[in-house]
C-alpha cells in the first residue's frame, strides 16, 4: 500500500494542536469567571482603584478570549499561533496580579460554609418551632367543639324524651351481636368527627338498615355523645355507644400502658417534656397514652360476640358503600389493611429502633408498613392467635422506649407482624391531613383519612379537602349554628 503523503497529514495535527489550545483557552476562561465572581463577593462597595482596574481588565480579557474563541468557531478555522499566544500571556499576567490582591478562595469557602451551616442551624430551630405550633393549634380544641359539648350535655339532663328514646332502643340489643349484620367501631372524645363518620357511612352504604356502629368514647363525653346520636336519624343505622371507664378488665395490672403511666418517669417523659430531647415533639403528645387510643387492641374483648369487624379513626369519611369489606377472603390473616410502603419511609426501619437485638433479630427492616384508619379484623383468628398477647409482650418490652417512642402504630407493627393481608389502595386513601392527594386518587378512594394535624375541623385544615368532610356535616343544626359551627 502506499503512504499518505505528509500534506494530507499535516491538516490533522493542526486540528488535534488546535483542539488542544482550544481547551487551554476554554479552562482558562473558567478560571477568570470564578475570579470575576470572588472578587465581585470579595471586594466591598467602596472598591480600591487598583482593584476596579484590575476588574475591568479582567472582564476586558474574557470578552476578548470569548471573542477569539466565538470567530473560530463560527468561520470554522483553527486558532492562530499569534492569538493563542498572546491570550495565554495576558490570562497568566491577570493570574499573577489576583495573586498579588490576595484574592483567597479557600478563605472564601470556608466562610461560605460557615453561613451555610449557621443557616441550617436556624432552619431546624424554624422547623421545630412551626412543628411545635403546629402542633398545639392540632391538640387545642375549638372553641364551637368545646359549645358543642357543652350544650349537648345540658340537652341530655333536662330532655327526658332523649334518655326514653335511648332506652325504648334497646330492642335492638341483638342487633349488637348479630354477625350477619356490618359492624363498625369507632373509639372517639370527638362528637362531631365521629358524626361525620357515622353519618358518611350509612348514607353511602346500599343497606343502612344493616350497618351498626359500636362507639366507645370517655366519661365526659358520654352524655353528649349518647344527646346527639339519639337526636338524629342517620338513615336507620343501628348505633351503640359505650363510655371506656365501663371495662372493668382495663386496669394497671392488665394493661402494660396504663402500668407505665404510673411510673413517674414516663408521666415526667410525656407530660412534662423532659426527658430525650432528640424525640420529635408530635410523639410528646399525650393523646397517645390515652385509653381510647389504645383500645384498638381488645376489640375482641370489647366485642366478645362479634366474628368481623372494621375499625374506623375518627378523622376519616366514607364515599362507598364498604359492606364488601366484610366479604373479602383475609386467607387466614387476622387483620385487612392497605400497605404504605410505596416510599422508603414507610417501611418498618423508619419506625422501631434496629439498632436494638430484639427488632433486628424478628423483623425486616425493610418490611411494608400499613395504615391504621381503616381496618378488616376477623375476630376469631384474632383470638386464636392471641394478638392482644402479643401487643403486651412488646409493649413491657418497652417499658424504656428503647424499642420505638410512641405510638400505637409501631407496637402495631409488631403485634401483626405476619397478620396482615394487603387491601387494595382505593380502600383507604391517606394523606389528606398533611400533604397533597391527587384528585384521581381522592375520586376513586372509599374511606378518605385526614391523618396529619389539619383536621378538617380546626382552622388549620387544609381547604381543599375540607369540602369531603363537611358534606357529611348538618351545619343547619341549631345547636351547630349556636356554637358557631359552619363551614
């Protein structure tokens, strides 16, 4: 074969030597622009002439260099010798003189990394704090609830056709433990939320006359509670309300929760803020001690006759009729529920504490969590697999609260562990309490659940949602509108 004559080399050389000039010129360039920006943040308002001077040559330079570089290109020839040369000289004068003006960059990051971490440090201190007021504004209760109750419990006392109407009821006694009937529970201290509820249930559901609430709520608002539900119809579904001091059974020496509040140094840890500081202050609140909270776990107990049961929060609402929730095959699992674990936070690692032998040794870390809210239980495999049992055995093994802070999710978790058959999403939605949902999602949802502290009740509900909850709201009520209570 015969060789390439050297001029038809010559041409690549030029083009991979101009190539390379091209780069020089270009990092160069890079260069220059990080000085322009440091001495723009690095000299005061009231600039030296020296270093303005030193400025608009440099600012001179890298236009020209731009220019060289921008007529290359566009007339598609290689760069001059001459050119290269001379921007090169000039670039390296001006890298001399920076230094010569003591221009330091390292300084300069330090102390932006300085600001940086003073700003995250007020960050935190902003978040806890909205957290914090968050928090309050969700525990308070408005001013229209607190009339409510009130004037329902004056209702209750000096309306005797109320207490009549209450007991010529209790016909429907074997109602409350038929099993081919829908059986609902809800454990509440809030009338209206558990109205809205109730209310949201039957009137979705294709029987009303089958559907039968079970309401449990505590001493104080058991004379409300019981003034209300006699007070209305809500479209002939059975309702049965029960104060939590009547469970005899619900004592200390039962109960490893009620035990722990005994001791002092949980009362200090949860009531008085003492104690870890490094713990999330929603998990301070001192609503998850309460019995009502708690009771979730002995239902069984609660209802002894019952077989299938679906729990309800009282901060959800119900757009379906769910009497094919009583149907669905659990194969064998005690409890029906929707999982959460779509993003990494929601699994079980971001709710117990792995660093202890006994949560890393009996669980996946990386285990779907699920939802309270709304949830199918079969009593009966309930029982057989003595779920409360095991409730208790986790619950004193946490008697430091070395396991998980607080809660009634996380010793779910455990006490489930295996239990829980997966439900479709569009069962229970979540999320309408603290973030966005999308409308699709919100449009297909049956139970719809407010969890997060903007309740659709307080004035710190999110707006948007509000308008599911209220439909299920007779604010034309005269006791509503006389505690001010409207939409």
């Amino acid at each position: 074969m015969s060789r390439r004559s050297s001029d038809l080399r010559r041409p690549s050389r030029r083009r991979w030597f101009s190539s390379a000039w091209v780069w020089l010129v270009a990092g160069g360039l890079g260069v220059l622009l990080l000085l322009v920006v440091l001495s723009r943040e690095k000299l005061p308002r009231s600039t030296p002439p020296l270093a303005r001077q030193f400025a608009a040559e440099l600012s001179s330079q890298i236009q020209k260099c731009q220019a060289i570089l921008s007529t290359a290109a566009m007339m598609e020839t290689s760069l001059m010798m001459k050119e290269m040369e001379e921007a090169i000289r000039d670039m390296g004068l001006l890298l001399y003189q920076a230094q010569q003006l003591h221009y330091d960059s390292a300084t300069m990051i330090m102390k932006m990394k300085g600001q940086l971490l003073s700003l995250d440090e007020k960050m935190k201190f902003e978040t806890e704090k909205s957290t914090k007021y968050g928090q309050i504004a969700a525990e308070e209760l408005p001013k229209g609830l607190y009339c409510f109750g009130i004037r329902l419990t004056m209702e209750w006392f000096r309306n005797r056709n109320l207490q009549r109407k209450l007991s010529e009821g209790r016909h429907t006694f074997e109602k409350l433990r038929d099993n081919s009937l829908f059986h609902f529970c809800i454990f509440s201290d809030n009338i209206l939320a558990a109205s809205a509820v109730v209310n949201s249930t039957s009137m979705n559901s294709k029987h009303p006359e089958m559907v039968v609430f079970h309401l449990v709520t505590d001493e104080v608002n058991y004379a409300p509670m019981k003034a209300w539900f006699s007070m209305n119809n809500f479209q002939g579904a059975t309702i049965e309300i029960q104060k939590v001091e009547e469970f005899s059974w619900l004592n200390a020496s039962y109960v490893p929760v009620l035990k722990q509040l005994q001791n002092s140094e949980t009362q200090s840890y949860y009531f008085s803020g003492s104690g870890d500081k490094r713990t999330p202050i929603k998990f301070r609140n001192p609503k998850y001690l309460s019995m009502l909270n708690h009771l979730r776990f002995y239902i069984p107990e609660v209802y002894p006759a019952l077989q299938k049961v679906v729990f309800l929060d009282d901060d959800v609402v119900v757009q379906k009729d769910l009497s094919e929730l009583f149907s669905i095959n659990l194969n064998g699992n005690v409890m029906g529920a929707v999982e959460t674990c779509l993003e990494t936070f929601h699994r079980f690692h971001k709710y117990l504490n792995y660093s202890h032998p006994l949560i890393r040794a009996y669980f996946d870390p990386d285990a779907c969590g699920w939802a309270f809210g709304m949830n199918v239980l079969d009593l009966r495999e309930w029982r057989e697999k003595n779920v409360t049992g095991i409730y208790h055995y986790w619950q004193d093994k946490n008697a430091d609260h070395s396991l998980w802070k607080l809660g009634t999710l996380p010793p779910g978790l455990l006490a489930f562990y295996g239990l829980v058959e997966k439900l479709d999403p569009e069962w229970h939605v979540l999320g309408l309490g603290y973030t966005h949902v999308d409308p699709l999602i919100i449009k297909n949802g049956a139970v719809l659940h407010y969890n997060g502290n903007m309740k659709p009740w307080l004035k710190i509900g999110m707006e948007k949602y509000k308008g599911f909850w209220e439909k299920y709201v007779d604010f034309s009520h005269p006791i509503l509108q006389q505690c001010f209570i409207h939409g």
